[in-house]
C-alpha cells in the first residue's frame, strides 16, 4: 500500500519509522520539512531531513531523537577552539552528510537527487523527499525580535514568545515533480505528529502543494501532536497558544480541516471526539504516544488501518 507520510524532525521522523516497519519495502514515501535549513560554515544543514534519514537508515540517537546514535563532536571541539561559535552541534559523522551534501548541491545537483544518493548509500527502503528544492527559511518574529529559525530553537532554546511566522523563499518554491507524482499516486496520505506551525505548516505553504494533496483521491490523516492539551517534546505547544490557536487535538484538526479527512487522538483527548467529527472529520481514539519501536510500529498500523475506514470527502 502506497503510503506518503508529511513530517518534520523528531515526532515525524518517529511515526514514519513505524510506517517503514509496518508497510512493505518501498511503499512508504516520506515528505519532509526543509524550513528550518541553513548554512553553517559553508555547508547546508538540513535537520528535518537528517533526523528522518538517520531514524529510518537506524542509526538515529534515541536518547536525542536527532544526531546519529555514538556519535563524537571531536571536529566541532576543534572549531570551538579556533574560537568558533559552536552553539549548532554537529557530529563528526553528521559532519560527512553535511559535507558531501554541500558539494552536490554546489555541483547543480538538486536536493531531491542528493537525499536520494545519501538514503541510497545507507540503504534505506523507504523514499525521503524534501518538500522542495527551492531554499525556503523560517523567520520568526518573537518577543527578542526577529530570529532565524536554529538561532530561535536551538541557540535561544524556544525561550522567546512566537508571535509570527514568514516563509522566505516559499513564493518561488514549487514541489518537485517527485513529490506532485507521489500524491498523485498514494493511497493513503498521513500527516506525521510534527509541529503543525513549524514542519507541516511550511510543507503545506509550498504553493502547489496543497492542491496536490487535496487533489489526490487517497484517503487523509493526521496524528495529533498534541496529548491532553500539551506537545510531548519541543515548543509546538506554546506556538499554538501565542500565535492565537487552541492548544489541543481539536486545534490541530481545525488546522487542517481542508486537507484532512481523519484525525488519530490519544485516550486523554477522548472528550475531543465530538468537536473533531463536527467538522466532518473521522476520528480514531487510540494510544498516540510512541515510547520504543514496538510502539511505533503499532501506532503506525493502527493509523494505516484506519485510512481504510475513512471516507474521502
Ligand atoms: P522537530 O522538527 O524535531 O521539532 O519535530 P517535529 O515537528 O516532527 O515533531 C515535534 C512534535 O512531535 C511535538 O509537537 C511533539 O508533541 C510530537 N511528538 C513527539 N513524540 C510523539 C509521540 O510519541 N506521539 C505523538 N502523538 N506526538 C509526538
Ligand atoms: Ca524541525
């Protein structure tokens, strides 16, 4: 069954290895956020992509969620002592992605054709295709000013209050013809539980993009990041809340009331059930918290399973 899955960093990258283990090899297609990119010296980082990658390629840190598991940050230590800023960490073997990656692109190779070499070289079985090749960065306008998106997450620590969003870039971005065909072709569209704000808000920004999921006859769902009323991990929780959204599975749902057909809730959001189906949505009342493998893995089938109930609208 031909899956595309739409993720951000930690909480997608999470779900989407539930899919690979769940669907046969090559069935699943991973969408994923390539707003929070950025240069460091010299070379592009794209965090989103990398933690999907390095989930489903195994090798992921599963204390971090992001970062490969083992890894050593001898070269950084080093830039530290050159007096570098070192605020970014970088592995040493996370440094050979962003190393090769940089050159690629630098040689006009797009950067859907460059995951493609990376994910192949780690014999991954699963497609990871960024939301574009366009270079699109988020700007958040916060009560420190205006921030790049790594300086307000990881320099600032999400401690600044979000008060608005802009997408540099996303006019002239267009989804690759990759990503259009991978709609056109699925059978089931999932909405990872990713930030709503900040990974699946600028997937969905990509003009086109939209359309192309709309568009696509494959039943929609989405999982809810957000369990009784909090995100487990990250600031996706306070960004509802500061830029005027209802902090809850019901909040997340009226968000993509027009792209999505059915929302997976955990058991403490059960009150939420009612509120969801008014707006015309199916909806699966399950456990949405994915502690080890085993657990994605079943959270993923069950959220297969119930595309097969949903009703298209
Ligand atoms: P980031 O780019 O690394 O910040 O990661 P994402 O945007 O992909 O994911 C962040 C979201 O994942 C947060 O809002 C969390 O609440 C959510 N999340 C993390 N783990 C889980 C989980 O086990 N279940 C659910 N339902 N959401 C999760
Ligand atoms: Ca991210």
């Amino acid at each position: 069954m031909k899956v595309v899955a739409l993720a951000g960093g930690v909480g997608g990258a999470r779900l989407a290895a539930g899919l690979q283990a769940a669907l046969p090899p090559g069935d699943l297609t991973v969408v994923v956020n390539t707003a929070d990119d950025f240069d460091l010296w010299d070379l592009r980082i794209c965090p989103d992509l990398d933690t999907v990658m390095y989930t489903l390629a195994g090798i992921a840190n599963p204390e971090t969620g992001w970062g490969i598991a083992g890894e050593t940050f001898d070269t950084l230590g080093m830039l530290a002592r050159y007096g570098e800023d070192t605020w970014f960490k970088l592995g040493d073997r996370d440094m050979a992605t962003h190393v090769l990656r940089s050159e690629r692109l630098r040689s006009g190779m797009p950067l859907t054709q460059v995951t493609f070499t990376l994910t192949d070289a780690l014999g991954i079985p699963s497609r990871i295709l960024p939301m574009c090749d366009d270079l699109v960065s988020t700007v958040l306008d916060t009560s420190a000013g205006t921030l790049e998106f790594q300086e307000y997450f990881v320099r600032r620590a999400q401690r600044d209050e979000v008060r608005g969003i802009k997408l540099r870039g996303i006019e002239e971005a267009r989804p690759s013809d990759v990503v259009l065909d991978a709609f056109a072709g699925a059978e089931a569209v999932v909405f990872c539980p990713s930030n709503p704000v900040v990974s699946i808000g600028p997937i969905l920004a990509v003009p086109g993009m939209r359309e192309a999921i709309v568009a696509s006859s494959a039943p929609k769902v989405a999982v809810s990041p957000i369990i009784g009323g909090r995100a487990l991990k990250g600031p996706a929780d306070r960004m509802l809340a500061s830029l005027g959204h209802e902090v809850s599975s019901a909040g997340v749902a009226r968000m993509y009331e027009d792209v999505v057909d059915g929302m997976v809730i955990d058991h403490a959001d059960e009150d939420e059930r009612e509120e969801i189906s008014a707006l015309g949505m199916d909806v699966l009342v399950t456990d949405a918290v994915m502690r080890d493998g085993p657990d994605r893995e079943r959270l993923a089938r069950e959220v297969v399973y119930f595309t097969g109930s949903v009703a298209g609208r």
